[in-house]
C-alpha cells in the first residue's frame, strides 16, 4: 500500500518540487508549457473552437493558420482535403482538460489534438502563458 501510495503522489510532489525550484530560482522548468496544434475543417470552426478554448480559460495564446492541403488516411481510403490548424500555447498541466474539451465540442470523429512539451523559450513570454492560463 505504501508503494501504490509514494507511486500515485510521485506527480503531484515532482510538481510541487518543480515549482518550488522555479520559484526560488526563477528558472523555467522544461516542460511546464506545452503547444498544442488542433486541425479543423474551415475557418469559422477553427475560430469557434479557439474562442470557446480562450473563454474557457485553457489557454494563453492561440495562432490560426490558414488554409493547408492534408492528405490522409480515413477507413482505408486515401483522403486530400483542406484544413485550419490552431497552434494553442498552455500549462502542460492542462492538457488533458483541453483535449477532452475539444472532443467534446469538435465536429470530427476523431479531431487531431497532438501536444508538445516547450523545452525552452523567452522567459518572459513563458511567464505570460503561466500568468494568462489560471492553475486550476
């Protein structure tokens, strides 16, 4: 039981240890932010879903692209169609809320939310994402 326990609390007191170096040190801990890209199938969707995504507070900053060709396999046919990408910067830890959000609100069957963990960037930019995106 003490093993299940120490292994269920390892996250939360890797993240509590993380927080408190960056505070002191005020260094940025690779991976605290992430970028998500979430493909859609037109413009006015992509910017739905971006501004259901900011009102939700899920995340700080998020670019449309316009229009690129995709091609793709869809139940064993190959599929070319156009698409708006969303580049989407966050707390890594709310990831999982973002993408289990857009599901829920995203026209396709399966809607491309891939995420990346941000290594490195301007710190200060950094500390905007965490300022704009609230903990919880």
């Amino acid at each position: 039981q003490v093993l299940t326990l120490s292994l269920l609390m390892y996250p939360v007191l890797r993240s509590l240890v993380l927080q408190l170096h960056s505070a002191f040190t005020g260094s940025y801990i690779s991976g605290t932010h992430s970028i998500a890209f979430i493909n859609c199938l037109n413009e006015q969707i992509a910017k739905d879903i971006a501004r259901a995504i900011m009102d939700k507070k899920l995340a700080a900053y998020i670019n449309i692209l316009p229009k690129s060709s995709a091609l793709y396999f869809w139940k064993g046919e190959l599929e070319e169609s156009t698409e708006i990408l969303l580049i989407v910067k966050t707390r890594t830890s709310k990831i999982d809320e973002l993408s289990n959000y857009v599901r829920s609100i995203h026209p396709f069957e399966i809607p491309e939310i891939i995420s990346l963990p941000i290594d490195q960037g301007n710190p200060l930019y950094l500390k905007w994402i965490e300022e704009s995106v609230p903990r919880e």
